[in-house]
C-alpha cells in the first residue's frame, strides 16, 4: 500500500482542479434522458474565472436548446447549452 504525502495530496488536487470538465444538461438519451443540472449548481466561466449559481433550466417544448438561467451577486445571466463548454463545474 503505498502512503501519500501532503505534497503527494496537493499534487492530485491540483490535476483534478485544472481538468476541464464538461457540463451536460442531461443524461441519457431517448425516452431515458433526464436533466441533471439542477437549481444550486455552481459553474465557473474559464475565460474570466466568475462563478454562477444555476437558478433554472429552460427546457423550450419544441426542439430548441436549452438554456440555463444563473446569477451572481448583482447579474443574471441566460447561458445557451452550446456555450458551456466555457464553463465548468466548480
């Protein structure tokens, strides 16, 4: 069994924090396909390091992109599903 250091612990943490992560608004597919970006979740926009919280997914009845409604003190945004490859999980 192998003992990690701190240093050993500090260096995993670090790998797993810079791995982008994509976020999907679902899993699943077909008739087995369920939302799983909730209300609460946190994302981080990579280019400007902000962090939203997600309020609502807006799921349109045709077959539009979803969009995600979030907020930060003072903003909300609207994010459509093919711009979050700019964000990631936080």
């Amino acid at each position: 069994m192998k003992v990690f250091s701190k240093s050993d612990i500090l260096d995993i943490s670090d790998r797993i924090h810079q791995k982008n992560e994509n976020i999907d608004i679902f899993a699943g597919s077909g008739d087995d396909k369920k939302v799983i970006l909730k209300n609460g979740f946190k994302i981080r926009h990579i280019p400007s390091g902000l962090i939203y919280t997600v309020i609502k997914v807006i799921l349109p009845k045709d077959s539009g992109e979803a969009k995600i409604l979030c907020q930060r003190p003072g903003k909300k945004l609207l994010i459509p599903a093919e711009s979050l490859a700019d964000y990631e999980r936080q």
